[in-house]
C-alpha cells in the first residue's frame, strides 16, 4: 500500500468541461474505476450532487459539476459494460447520478455489500480501510456544505480519499468473493442497486412522515398543513426541511392544536425565535385545518393486512430457528441471509418446491440456490425436496 498512500495525496481538479472531456477518454480505456459523490442534502432545500470523484489505479481526479454544468461524457464510462465501477454503499449515489444527469451505472461493484456478503460485521469505509490497510480516514467533512466554492485543501484530501484506497479493497473483497463462490451473489445485488432511482413526492406529504399513521380527523389535517407550510418555507429559504421545523414539533402541534402563542410556546422545539419569525403563519395553518369541514378531513391510507394463519405463524417460527444456525453455518449475518420480511413471505406462501421459492418478491437467485433445498425440508420435513 505504500504506492497508494502517495498515489493519495495527488489529484487533478476538474473544472472545466474539456478538460473532463479528456478524463472520460481516459477512463473509457480502464478496466476498473473508483467511484463516489458528495452532496449538499444538509444544507440546502434541493439536494444536488456537488463533486464527483474519480480514481483509476495511478491517478485521481475531482470533477465539480457546478462549474462544468454538463457532465454527460461521463455517460458512456460510468454507464459501460466493460467497466467495473467499484463504489461503497452506492445506493444514494446511484440514485443521485440519475436523479441530477440521467447516468445510469450498468456494471457496479459495491465493497459495502461485498464486506457483507463476507460476513464482515464492520463494514463501513473507514473500518474496512483500517482493519484490512491499517489506513485512518478522517471523517470530519462527512457532514459539510459541498456546494460551497472554493474548497479547502482539507475538504479536497479528504474527498480523495475515499476513491483513492477503493480498487486496492476492490480486489482483495473479489478474490474473497471468488475464494468463497460468492461472487455471482455480489453481482446479482449489485444489478439491483444499479436500478435505484430517486422517487417523486406523490400525495399528501404526511404519506412520507414518520408516526403520521397514528393521528386522524383534525390532528392529521392539521399535520399536512404544517408539512405543507415547511415545505414553503424550506423552498424560500433554500434549507432542508428537517432544519426549518422537526417533524417531532410538528407532531406535537397537530395533536396539541394550539390557539395562540402562548400555548405555542409551551411544544418543544418551538423557541422564542421561531415563534416571533413564524408563529403566526403556523397559528394560521392551525386555524384552516380547524375550519375544514368533517367530509373533506384527510384519511391515512391503511393497508389492509391480513392476519397470518396459525400455519403461518408455527412455519415463521421454524424458519427463525432454522435461519439461526443455518447463518452461523455460512458466516452470514441472519439479516443479510434471510431478512425477516423474507421469511414471513415464505411462511405465508409455504412454497412446496425450490422453484416455487422464485414467487416469493424480493428473494434472491443466490438466496434460493444457498438455502432453498434445506429451507423447505424445514417445512416439509416429510417430503423429499
């Protein structure tokens, strides 16, 4: 690794769109890449993707999409079949590339989901670069405001780092893949990731906040007016929601319904400040929801969900058990082996065969060609499957 801590110190910065031009020629003739964003979903109302970077075995670039504006000659290299795009915990990263410039990711490696598949336990980038290169990655910049021009030395260091180190973990993480026959597994989850995309708000917004299922009539009503005067707030202010009101002071209100001020005060998270900049306007949105007419209150959608059969029921509890010693056997986290929505999908369905197992949504081909035989002796015991 000494090669690659001074490979780490250097990098290129990416600022204009020929000069980018030139770095998608250049990683068009790899084999492999290192991929990874940072964004500025804490600071500002609409998250972007802020800086791109990119290592290859002998260099590292930082590509700043805000001044280049057009990134699309990265389509081709990001989106090739020929290149692996080595990533850690892509998920997000994934659905923000598409989400910002259309680029989709067609042959990814994620070394998150590869430690897992592992059996590793600490599975995070800085872990994973300590445990196996004795490497500390400083974290300190995990939370900042990306979008902010220009960066400082520190923010750029620390930007390549997590890029620079990828493809040596790359291939020790796929020698153990292949050394275990895990590799087609990776790949399998890896395909899934790629086709992430970033979801559009649709609804009521109280749809996609967390412990509005509880409220009903008025209180829930009043909740969509307060999400709904957030929102408006946050866009004007170019902040995130969570940092105009908390969903929890928003909650409190709904169900407490305040009249003025002085009952304002007494929610937490309402301050003195908030309260004399919006106490009004959230008395205000408090009032109309009041006035709605019974008829025209929101409802929260509930999925009706039928209860399990006592079948049901027994068979989950032999596929916990079995699922116990079954991921002591492989070096599996239980979670990662056989979640427990799995399970309860294969306990209601109670599939008689392997290939019946391919009906159940969300089950793996590696899942059903590791376990399945074994799985459906535990519930079939007097079948030979």
């Amino acid at each position: 690794m000494t090669d690659n801590l001074q490979h780490s110190q250097f990098f290129t910065m990416v600022t204009e769109g020929a000069v980018l031009k030139e770095v998608a020629d250049l990683i068009s003739k790899e084999t492999e890449i290192a991929v990874d964003l940072e964004m500025d979903s804490l600071h500002h109302y609409q998250e972007k993707v802020c800086l791109i970077q990119i290592s290859t075995r002998h260099r590292n670039w930082l590509i700043d999409p805000l001044s280049i504006g057009d990134i699309s000659v990265l389509s081709g290299p990001l989106g090739s079949e020929n290149i692996r795009i080595v990533m850690h915990g892509a998920d997000y990263d994934v659905r923000s590339l598409y989400r910002d410039y259309s680029i989709a990711i067609n042959n990814m490696f994620d070394t998150m989901i590869a430690s897992r598949l592992l059996g590793v336990t600490e599975f995070g980038l800085a872990a994973l670069l300590k445990a196996r290169f004795d490497i500390e990655l400083d974290k300190k910049f995990q939370k900042a405001d990306w979008s902010k021009r220009p960066l400082s030395a520190e923010m750029c260091a620390y930007a390549v780092s997590d890029t620079a180190y990828l493809l040596d973990l790359y291939d020790q993480l796929r020698d153990e893949l292949i050394q275990k026959g895990r590799l087609g597994w990776l790949e399998e989850e890896c395909r899934l990731v790629s086709q992430a995309r970033a979801s559009e708000k649709d609804g009521p917004l109280f749809l996609a906040c967390k412990g509005a299922g509880k409220l009903k009539g008025y209180a829930l009503a009043i909740l969509e007016a307060l999400l709904q005067l957030r929102e408006c707030l946050a866009r004007e202010t170019d902040r995130p929601t969570f940092k105009v009101f908390s969903v929890e002071t928003l909650m409190e209100i709904a169900e407490r319904k305040p009249r003025n001020k002085m009952e304002l005060s007494s929610i937490k998270g309402m301050t003195p400040s908030l309260i004399q900049k919006h106490g009004d306007k959230l008395l205000n949105a408090v009032s109309i929801a009041l006035s709605m007419h019974e008829d025209g209150l929101p409802v929260y959608p509930r999925q009706k969900r039928e209860e399990p059969s006592d079948g049901a029921k027994e068979r989950l509890k032999i596929l916990k058990s079995w699922r116990q010693q079954a991921s002591k056997n492989v070096g599996l986290d239980a979670g990662v082996m056989a979640p427990n929505w799995l399970l309860e999908g294969i306990a209601e369905a109670n599939p008689a065969s392997v290939d019946g197992l391919a009906s159940i949504a969300g089950m793996r081909e590696w899942q059903r060609e590791l376990y399945g035989v074994s799985l459906l002796k535990e519930l079939w015991p007097a079948q030979n499957c």
